[in-house]
C-alpha cells in the first residue's frame, strides 16, 4: 500500500514539474513575442518619423520651386514690359 501511495506522490510531483516547465515555456515565449512586437512598432515608429521628415523637406522645395518660378515670371513681365 505505501508503495502505490509512493508511486502517487511521485507521479503527482512529476505533474508539478511538467506543469511548472510549461508555464515556463509559455512565459518565455510571451517576453520572445513582447520583445519582437516592440522592435515591430520601433521600426515602424522610425521609418514613419523618417518618411515624415522626407515630406517636409520635400514641401520645403515644392514651396522654393514656386518662388523662383514667380520670381522669373515677374522678371519676365518686367522685361516684356520694358521692351515696349
């Protein structure tokens, strides 16, 4: 009779410890998966900071492109106008 009772108790132990390694497992692949998805939102947070930027810069030259074309269109007027 202690010998089954022994056989329990270890069995039941045995259970402990399996069940202990796989909450174990499963933490350990929810930091994995923490850690991933923070590199996911960090690169998607730079490249959107980078492509931001680009779409500034690129105004910034639309709105220069825009002043020379006026600038040399008034020159023009000017010219026209003092050849008559």
């Amino acid at each position: 009779m202690a010998n089954i009772r022994t056989d329990f108790e270890i069995s039941q132990k045995q259970l402990e410890v399996d069940l202990l390694n796989q909450q174990k497992r499963n933490q350990r692949i929810v930091v994995i998966a923490t850690i991933i998805a923070l590199i996911l939102i960090i690169g998607l947070a730079i490249g959107l900071f980078r492509r931001n930027k680009f779409i500034e810069k690129t105004k910034q030259l639309v709105e220069i492109e825009k002043l020379i074309v006026m600038i040399a269109s008034a020159s023009r007027i000017q010219i026209s106008e003092n050849n008559y």
